[in-house]
C-alpha cells in the first residue's frame, strides 16, 4: 500500500482531560471525532495506553474534550503535547472549568469543549479506542479549530506523541522513553540522547511496539 495516500488528510487538535483522585491529567490528541448525529450523540477517542490520560480514563469512564482554536498560545500546546502528567501538573497556572463529572475543560483560546461517558472500550495495539456519548458541552468562541498543518507551521519540530493519528509516521516507527512515555520518531536514537521531558537516558528507550 502506498502510504503516502494519508498524506491528503489533515486533523484537528484537541486537549482530552480527565480528574482522577483529586488530580486532573491531559493530552493534546488528533483523533476525537463524531460518529453519529443522534440523541445522544455518539463520539470516539483514541488515546496512547502509555499516556497517564489514558490510565485515568480506564478508571473514571468520563472525560471532557476541549477544541483547541487556531490562536492557541504555542507554550500551552508545547506543555499539552510533549509533556508527561507523571512529572508536572499541566493545568497549573491555566484557566479552565469543570463538567458535572468533575474533569477539567480549558477556556482561553478554545472554541467548544464536550463531555463524554465512555460507553465501551476496544483495545487496539498499542491504544485504546473509547466509544462515548456526549452528555454536555458549549461553544466557547468563534475561534476555527487549529489543524495539525495550523500546529507545526507554529515552528514545533514533529506532531506530538499524543496525536495518535499522523498521516504517513510506519507502525514499528519510533522509541518510548520508559519512564514518562515521551515519543522519539526515528529508526535510531542517537548516540548520547536524553528524554527532553524527564532526562532519561536515550539507550533505555524501548522499540515502539507494532
């Protein structure tokens, strides 16, 4: 298959969030979408099951997902794309709000957020996909929503590791930092590298799983 036939797709951005025992965790995503137009409306999300997030969410069951808009500071989305929940707290600081299940949805620089209840779970290697009902949401703004293209013409060097979905990236491409789950793309890591985020040591980094 020629996958440069993925290259013609394009993907939003999104910060799904989830609060789990007092504490809130969250992750700049690419695949949230609407499956169906019905009462509830239906929803899917895929997430990393090396994302802190995503063990969140495998307990809780709900979520809020806000849409980032197309003048997100670019700090906000540095913190929410290579940043691991593990090591800092990536609403600190932040305005944001609360959905009745208590997870946390940001205000500046969106333009909607929506509240999902997971209704089931499929395993897929190395993510989980989540079918949801949207139980509540608002639009925020009047803001379009940023688009991966909208992300890195921002000057950020490669798409996040949380955007689960990226056009042409190979499934057996890449590196998982062992420690905060931080995503090296590549077939080799270089001599002498270290995790940006928590500064492990490049030859502890694990083969990405096809």
């Amino acid at each position: 298959m020629d996958r440069n036939v993925f290259e013609k797709l394009n993907y939003g951005l999104y910060i799904a969030a989830v609060a789990e025992e007092g504490r809130n965790y969250g992750c700049l995503i690419s695949s949230f979408s609407q499956i169906t137009s019905g009462n509830p409306c239906k929803c899917a999300v895929i997430l990393n099951r090396d994302n802190r997030t995503c063990d969140a969410l495998l307990k809780t069951g709900t979520l809020a997902v806000s849409m980032v808009g197309q003048d997100a500071d670019k700090e906000l989305l540095k913190t929410f794309g290579y940043k691991s929940g593990r090591i800092v707290d990536k609403f600190a600081g932040l305005n944001f709000r609360q959905d009745a299940a208590g997870n946390p949805y940001l205000t500046d620089n969106m333009a909607a957020w929506v509240s999902l209840k997971v209704t089931e779970t499929v395993p897929v290697k190395n993510y989980y996909l989540f079918l949801c009902d949207a139980v509540e949401g608002e639009v925020l703004s009047d803001a379009r929503l940023m688009t991966m293209d909208e992300f890195l013409q921002k000057g950020f060097f490669a798409p996040p590791p949380t955007a689960t979905v990226y056009r042409t990236m190979a499934e057996d491409e890449g590196w998982i930092c062992p420690i905060c789950g931080y995503h090296y793309t590549g077939e080799v890591i270089p001599e002498g590298y270290i995790c940006p985020l928590c500064r492990c040591p490049g030859e502890k980094f694990e083969k990405k799983k096809a």
